[in-house]
C-alpha cells in the first residue's frame, strides 16, 4: 500500500492518498480537518482545469486517511476522507439507472467485456478508471478519455465509462463525482445529454460477470467559464452514522500469549522499553516457584479517582490491596514507566519502613537507587522535639550531622537519603497527557532495560548483605578504591548509568525536607488521614502537595530572589561610566567596579 511502484491486483484501479498520522489522541481530535479537505479538493481541481487529469484521470480519485494509533492500549483511531467536489445546482437525471443487462443484449455485453480487456492492455494497466464508450446493436468500442474530440465527432450524445466499485442497484459509486466535474468543467458547453455506464466487474465462485453494471443519463450545468474551486465534501461518517472516526480496539481480542509476542515485537521497534518488567518476572519464576501476580491499578496524583462512586471504591480497594502486599514484603521493586505511577508505592513503603529498590529508564540513560528506609519512629520522637504542626512544612526539620573534613554528601546514613522524589522541586502528575509515546519515557536502547534490572536486583543483594541493612551508609564514586563495607562490595544510593559512553556513577543524595512522597508532613498526613489525605491528592492538581510540603513558597521565594538579583546586577553596572579619553586611574576604577559587580552578584547567588 506504500510502494508508488507496486503491483496492482487484478481488476482494480490504484488511487492515491495522503496518510496524516498523528502522534498524541488530542492532535488527532483538533487537527483542521476542515483545511485538510480543501487542500486536496484544490489540487483534484489544480489537475481538472490543466487538462492533466484527461491524460491519467486516476488522480481524480484521492483519499486522506487520518489516523491514531495507542500502541500500548492497541486501540486505533482512524477517519477516510474521499474528496468530491460538488456542483452548485446539482446534476439533473434525465433517465433512471438500470441495469446493464436490461439495456444491453448478452452479444453487447461479450463485446464491451472484451474492448475493455483490450483498453486495459493496451493501457498496460489491470484496469481503467475512466473510459469512452459508443456501441450498436452488433458491436461495442472503447477508447481512452483523452480522445474524446476525435472518437465522438458530435458531441450532442456521448457515452461514458467509470469503473465504479458500488454494488447499490440504483446508485453510482463516490469515483463518479469528480468525473463529471471534469466533463462540465471540458465540455459542459458542448454536451447535450451525457449517458453513463457505470462499469462493475466482479467474479464470484470463479465466474467473472458485468451484468450487473448500470446505466443511466443525466444533464450537466456548464463550468466552462468557472475558475473558481467548488465546494468540496467526503469525510465519511461513523459506524453511528454521525460524521466522526472509526477506532479498532485489538486488545480484547489478544489472549495472554498473543499479547505477550506483540509486546515483544513492539520493544523491538520501539527499542525494547519494557523488557525490565519482563526480566523480573521470569527471574522470579525462575528462582521463587510459588510467586504470584496480581492485576491492579495503581491510584496516581493528577488522574483523579472520583468520577463516580464506582470509582472512588475501586481506588480505595487498589490502595487497601497494595498496602496489604507492602506490608507483606520485605522489598518492593518499582518498575513502572510513569514517575507519578511511583508516588504512592514510595509513600506508603517509607510509612511501613520497607526498602524501596527503583529502576528507571530514559533513552540511553538509567537510575537505579534505594530510597532512604526511615528510622523507627520511636527512635524519631527522641531524636527531634519539636513539635509536629499539620499543615507547615516548616515545623519539620531536617538536621544532618556532617564532618569538617567530609563533604555534605558523604557517608550519609540510610535513613538520611532521599527518595526517588527528593530531588524534584514540582509534585507529580499526569505525565502523559498530549505526550508522544517516546515522550512517555517509553523508549530505550536495547541492552538498557537488562542492565538496570540487572543492576536493581545486585543493589538488593549487597543492602541485605550489610550489617545495618537499609541503614546502611551510601558508598559513593569515591569509595570505589577503599575497603568494600561488604562480601559483595559497596552498598550506594544510586547507581546512574550512560549507556551512550559505557559508564556509571554512585552519586547519593540527602532527604529533602519538602519532598512530595517521603517527607515527615506527607507521612503524617497519611498515616493520620490515610485513604481521605491519598484522594485529595489524587483528584487534586500538583499544587495541592506543593503547598502541603512548603514547595510553592519555596518557588516564589525564588523568584523573588532572581528579580532582587537581576536588580542588584543591573544598578552595579550602571554605575561603571567612561570618559571620552579615560586616563590610567579611570581604567583601574573601572577594573575595580566590574569585579565589585562580579563579586557582588556571587555574593547574592
């Protein structure tokens, strides 16, 4: 269907298309449908009036085809457009369509089959859209549309062919329409009564036939003079009847199997995004026989949860569900495609204080860390003594004991690391929404997914290997040449791999006092508030935890910060002035006052 030079079957005409394939549902439900039309209906018209059509009038017959199409739902979204350009007045019908075997005798019908074959032939094509066509009572000629003049000397009467893949007893097909523009747009001026054959090849159990072809006689208006494109139609209507899409949903219709042979098909072209997910069932199969799966939505913040009452108890029942597998597990794996998908799993297994091992995936890149496991929270209360205020996100400090002679991001205790959203400074939400599948996060190379899934089950194994466990301190870059804290080697926060230059880093990360999963006012807000506190975020927009952890002021103290800095830059170098012919000391005073301004703006930074 996309090779220009393929083979056409036989007894069928080719007709060309444009195919607008959008990339998001929201682009294929705004695009200007409208505009889209005109194009084409303009360029059948552009081919109409410089006779370019009479020499291969297969370029009448155009079609746009827009489409949609949810690869990792395998719904499918698609609407034909079959441009017709429309007369103004209509065409008037001066005899009623019969058949053709009603009009024609059997000796007729032999000798019209066999012209035809024979103008297809000598055409070198497997049919012809558009033919002429005069006959008697004993024999029937044909001939191609461009020697109308010469093969009809009176143009009064003239007979036509389309080849016409309507099968309605009283009605022409679509291809018809813009075939009699052309005619009225030539010779409307000439023609008195234009007769129409409506040409219907078909072969049924082996037996071709074109009995059943019609025929009839109709009036054309004169466009001779017109030089204006007509008004044109032919987006087709929905299986509802209404002017609207079609879709083909494919994913009822695949059993477990099926499924899983198309998904691995679809990594290999979209670069095998979800192998990782793959990889740890079958390891899990494969090592623990009696493991079991679950199918269940995880509640997400920014897709809200209370479109009806049915909703909201399927949410509560996956929120009940998945604290009860937490709670019965000693690790949970995330390995979800969407960083909102991984909110709630990070809330409520910092609430239970289970280890959390992360994996996720860019193009060629991946991160793959622990979450920091909180400390017990009796040990907690006697750690800190102040006093828990809900709502103020200031009332929750955040104290870290370092060393003069370390950095702040060295040996940090397991219960002093942040989480996968601790170095986010905006909450999650809907990530996908008018988003491109590789927007999504949904591609990657190929060997990627393997390596970090690889590499999430090591770290598991060398933080249970250590002493403290999740407690344990986070190994950075620089400890790669000291004495391993394990049999196994270093236990780090995180492991940041580049693909693209075969490297990995083990950078680690303090909690942030305002993160929106693992931070004391959002755990205590859950722990407190539980299912009620999760479907406020869930139904809310990312502001709501922005203004729960104290993220939003933090935003516009920012910003309040950039424009006194900008401020403080722009009076500092106005103050710089020259002279016409400035002297040594007026250098110097200028060299003093640009790094005054330099040091100034750092000092503000």
């Amino acid at each position: 269907a996309f090779d220009v030079d393929g083979a056409t079957p036989a007894r069928c005409c080719p007709a060309s298309g444009t195919l607008y394939n959008t990339n998001t549902l929201e682009a294929f439900k705004t695009i200007d449908k409208k505009a889209l039309l005109d194009k084409a209906a303009s360029e059948i018209w552009s081919v109409i009036q410089s006779g370019a059509a009479l020499e291969d009038s297969s370029i009448l017959n155009k079609f746009i085809l827009l489409t949609f199409a949810d690869l990792k739902k395998y719904h499918f979204y698609y609407w034909f457009c079959f441009p017709a350009l429309c007369f103004l007045e209509g065409v008037q019908l001066e005899q009623e369509p019969v058949s053709l075997e009603c009009s024609f005798s059997a000796k007729q019908i032999s000798s019209l089959q066999t012209a035809y074959d024979n103008l297809c032939a000598s055409s070198g094509t497997t049919a012809v859209p558009h033919f002429l066509l005069k006959y008697t009572d004993e024999s029937v000629e044909v001939a191609p549309l461009k020697d109308l003049n010469s093969f009809f000397p009176d143009l009064k009467k003239i007979t036509v062919g389309v080849y016409d893949p309507c099968t309605l007893p009283q009605h022409p097909g679509w291809p018809l329409r813009n075939f009699l523009v052309l005619l009225a747009k030539k010779w409307g001026s000439q023609l008195d009564v234009l007769e129409v054959l409506c040409f219907r090849d078909r072969t049924l159990q082996g037996s071709r036939s074109i009995r059943h072809s019609i025929i009839f006689r109709v009036k054309l208006p004169d466009l001779t003079a017109s030089a204006v494109c007509p008004k044109s139609v032919g987006w087709e209507k929905n299986a509802k009847g209404a002017m609207g899409p079609r879709s083909v949903n494919l994913s009822e219709c695949m059993d477990p199997k099926r499924l899983a042979e198309s998904s691995v098909d679809l990594n290999l072209k979209l670069m095998r995004w979800r192998l990782v997910c793959f990889l740890y069932v079958i390891f899990c199969e494969y090592i623990i026989q009696n493991a079991e799966g679950y199918n269940m939505s995880i509640p997400m913040p920014g897709h809200p949860v209370n479109f009806s009452e049915l909703t909201m108890a399927q949410a509560r029942q996956d929120v009940e569900q998945l604290e009860k597998l937490i709670s019965e597990h000693d690790v949970v794996f995330l390995l979800m495609d969407t960083r909102e998908s991984r909110w709630l799993p990070t809330v409520i297994a910092a609430s239970q204080r289970k280890l959390i091992v992360n994996a996720a995936l860019g193009f060629d890149t991946f991160v793959v860390m622990r979450h920091g496991l909180k400390k017990p929270k009796e040990s907690q209360s006697e750690e800190s003594t102040t006093t828990i205020t809900p709502g103020t996100a200031q009332t929750y400090p955040c104290v870290f004991h370092t060393h003069s002679h370390t950095s702040l991001f060295s040996n940090i205790p397991g219960h002093r690391l942040g989480c996968y959203f601790c170095n986010d400074v905006v909450a999650p939400g809907d990530s996908t929404r008018d988003r491109t599948l590789d927007q999504q996060c949904t591609v990657s190379r190929p060997g990627l997914a393997m390596i970090a899934g690889a590499l999430a089950v090591e770290l598991m194994v060398s933080v249970l290997q250590h002493l403290e466990g999740g407690y344990a301190v986070a190994s950075s870059s620089d400890d790669r040449m000291n004495e391993p804290p394990t049999s196994l080697g270093l236990v780090p926060h995180q492991i940041r791999g580049f693909l693209s230059r075969f490297d990995n880093v083990l950078p680690a990360s303090l909690a942030f006092d305002k993160c929106t999963a693992c931070s004391p006012i959002v755990l205590d807000n859950y722990e407190r508030e539980g299912f009620q506190f999760l479907a406020k975020v869930f139904n809310s927009s990312h502001s709501f935890l922005e203004d729960l952890t104290g993220l939003t002021l933090l935003h516009q103290e920012t910003q309040a910060a950039e424009v006194r800095l900008i401020i403080c830059i722009t009076l500092c170098v106005l103050t710089v002035t020259f002279r016409s012919e400035p002297t040594i000391t007026d250098k110097f005073m200028i060299t003093v006052r640009s790094k005054k301004t330099v040091l100034l703006a750092c000092a503000i930074r």
